[in-house]
C-alpha cells in the first residue's frame, strides 16, 4: 500500500480548508501516529516513510512542514521490512 502526496500531521487528524488563490479546497490531514496503528492493527508494517518538502501544505497557526509519503506492506509478505519507520 503506498500513500502518497498524503498531507500529514505528526499527531492528529483533521480537516481544513486551503485558499489557492481561484478555489477555496477542502483537505483531510492525517495524523501519522493514529494511521500507523490503523495499519499495524491490520497487518501492515512499515517499509518506508519519506517527506516531500515541495508539495508542504500551508495553513496559519498549524505546523505541517511537508506531505509525507509512506509504503506498506501486508507482516509476513516477503516484502515486508523490519526496518523503524522514520
């Protein structure tokens, strides 16, 4: 499972809305913590986790430095990795 340009919160959840100038676009942002225990409780671990500085997503007074994409894989599949997510 890949989730990528996936705007992300190191703590918490929520909704928000960005002005691009011409449209005003609702965004999800995910909390990494809470999705990584979604995705363990199912049976992914980890690959890989990287930031994607140039798609970082604005919003006054809440801190999010980057999109963050993340890999994962089914435990137990021969792609699976033990490594830490970062």
């Amino acid at each position: 499972m890949l989730f990528n340009l996936v705007p992300m919160h190191p703590e918490r959840t929520y909704f928000t809305l960005q002005n691009l100038g011409t449209a005003i676009c609702p965004y999800r942002v995910t909390g990494i913590a809470p999705l990584l225990v979604d995705m363990a409780t199912l049976g992914y671990a980890i690959q890989d986790r990287w930031e994607l500085p140039e798609r970082a997503l604005r919003i006054p007074f809440i801190r999010i430095t980057a999109s963050t994409a993340t890999k994962a894989s089914i435990s137990g599949t021969p792609a699976a990795d033990t490594k830490t997510p970062r």
